[in-house]
C-alpha cells in the first residue's frame, strides 16, 4: 500500500497537471484556514477524499459488474491507516519546528487529496468514458484506469471506445 502511494505521488508530481492539481489542492486547504482550525479541516477533506474515492471505487465495480464491497473497505481502511501515519509524521516534525506553523501539514494534506482525486477521476472515466472534464486529464489517468480495470494501456482507447455508450463490462 504504501509503495502504491509513493508510486501514484511520483506519477502526480512527473506530470503538468499533477503540480496543477496539488497547487490547487494546496490553496483549498489554505482557504478552509476561515472555516475553521487548519489541521482539523485539512483531515476533513482527507477523509472526504477517501471516502469520495470509496463510493466511485464502488460505482466502478458495480459498473464492471464485479463484487467489490469487502475489497474497497479493506483498501479504505489501510489509506486511513496509511494516510494517518503520514500525517502524524507530519504533525510530529511542525511541533518539532514551531507549534503555529501548519504548511507541512497543509502540503502532505494537499498530496494525499490529490492521489485521491487521481484514482476518483479513474473510477469516473469508468464509469462514464465520455466525460468531457475528466477527458481533459486523459493523459493522467491512463495508467490509473488500466490498473484498476487489471488491463494493459494500450488496451485502454479500445475500452473507452466500446463502452463509451453505456454497455457493461464483463
């Protein structure tokens, strides 16, 4: 788990649109700093990220026509494990810096945010092929739909095509 995570944070930040993504992943955490505390809103939107990413990971099997309920919660509960780790480390080393200084926490935030964002766009791509915002990042998402659809990428605009007007895989 965890080198899938180094692994999808090294393809986020190797491209344009990674750096995109986490700058404005990076300027929403910082504005929720008006909603309330830094550090608890920035586990907030975490957490609604591993969720959002849960119920599109569901979506997407159910669209496959594959079981895979017990599959995502145990893959859920491990980035909780995994991500809260990450984020405690984090905690550590501000409290060892300063006690007011939040932008380490508010930057591993911002990544974990957007590796979510990566596999949610993935799920939605499977779910919808011809999604015209999703198909911008198209590029990006290539390598993540291939993963989760256990399927070569150059198989992957063979896939698109055929499902793009609805039809289930089998």
């Amino acid at each position: 788990m965890i080198a899938n995570v180094i692994d999808k944070l090294q393809k986020i930040i190797s491209t344009l649109w990674g750096w995109a993504g986490s700058l404005i992943a990076f300027i929403l955490t910082w504005l929720v700093t008006w909603i309330g505390d830094t550090r608890e809103m920035c586990v907030y939107l975490v957490l609604a990220a591993i969720i959002l990413d849960l119920i599109w990971g569901i979506a997407s099997s159910a669209k496959r026509g594959s079981f895979a309920m017990s599959i995502g919660f145990t893959k859920t509960c491990i980035k909780l494990a995994v991500y809260m780790s990450i984020l405690t480390i984090v905690v550590i080393a501000e409290k060892a810096l300063s006690d007011n200084w939040d932008i380490m926490f508010r930057l591993a935030s911002s990544v974990l945010i957007v590796a979510e964002a990566v596999s949610i766009f993935g799920h939605i791509l499977i779910i919808k092929p011809d999604t015209p915002v999703i198909k911008l990042l198209w590029k990006v998402l290539k390598s993540e739909v291939a993963k989760k659809l256990n399927i070569e990428v150059k198989d992957i605009e063979e896939y698109i095509n055929n499902n793009s007007n609805g039809n289930t895989i089998n």
